[in-house]
C-alpha cells in the first residue's frame, strides 16, 4: 500500500478527504495549505484541535457551563486561536 511523507495510507486519506470537516478545521482553513508545507500542516491540525474544545465548550449544557459568560469566552478563545494560528503560519513561512 502507498504512503504519503507522513506514513498515511492513500486509502486513509481518502477516508479523510471524505469526512465532514470539524468546526474547527473549517475555522482555521485546514484544506488550504497551497505549498503543502507538513509544519503549517500541523499548526492548524493543532489550532483546529484547540478551536474544537472550545466549540464543544459552547454548546455543552452540563457543569454549569453553559452560561452566557462561558459561551462568551469559549468565543473569545476561538477568535484568539485563529489569530495565533494565522501568526503561526506566517512564522512558519516567512521568507526574509
């Protein structure tokens, strides 16, 4: 079976290519990486990690957490991770 650099399977990134996106890789553009750079891969493979917690945070109605206020900052950390993510890649990209 053939492997990508990454030792993934072509048929599990088929599989992959397939699913519904995350809300949080949909947030942090997990598909759109145009040179193909594995580092700002994983960047937002993290980000989007981060961004799904707090996405989950907001819609959770369990230990109190589903105040206003909780469902404020759950927000203001998505919007604050977006924004570390896009330094991150540019960090990583950077070409002087």
């Amino acid at each position: 079976m053939e492997e990508n650099n990454q030792g993934q399977c072509l048929s599990d990134q088929m599989r992959e290519a397939t699913r519904p996106k995350t809300y949080g890789e949909r947030a942090v553009g997990l598909s759109f990486n145009p040179s193909g750079d594995d580092g700002v891969r994983r960047i937002k493979e993290l980000y989007a990690e981060i961004i799904d917690i707090m996405d989950g945070m907001r819609n959770v109605e369990a230990n109190n957490m589903s105040t206003g206020e909780h469902k404020r900052l759950a927000s203001v950390a998505i919007t604050e991770a977006q924004t570390a993510q896009m330094w991150a890649v540019k960090a990583l990209t950077w070409k002087d």
